[in-house]
C-alpha cells in the first residue's frame, strides 16, 4: 500500500465538491459518488482554494 496525497488550486462555487477519480477501488473505478472527496481550505489569497485529498492506494490492484 502507498499513501498519496493529491492537491489542486480550483475554484468553485460554494457547496460544490471535488473528488480524485482513477481505475482502482480506492478511486471509485471511474465512478464519482465512489470516488472519495478532497478537502477544500483558503490559499494565500482569499479567491484561491486548496483541495487535497490522501489516498492509500492498494499496490496488489490490477486496475492500477
């Protein structure tokens, strides 16, 4: 298993989500309401959000 953290500067609309989407089981095999959702948290400025997300992703998955 290996930890990942994804992070992306994207603006949304209050109430909005972002989620992290792939081929494994730990991204929801390319379904969204499966996929698990980042963070969001101010940048620098306040018209900029931060969203992460930390994944452990599974090494034995053959859709990887």
């Amino acid at each position: 298993m290996v930890r990942v953290t994804f992070e992306t500067t994207y603006w949304t609309n209050w109430g909005d989500h972002v989620r992290v989407v792939g081929a494994c089981a730990a991204l929801g095999r390319w379904d969204a309401r499966a996929a698990p959702a980042m963070t969001c948290a101010h940048g620098a400025n306040a018209r900029e959000l931060i969203w992460t997300a930390v994944v452990d992703l599974d090494d034995d998955d053959d859709d990887d």
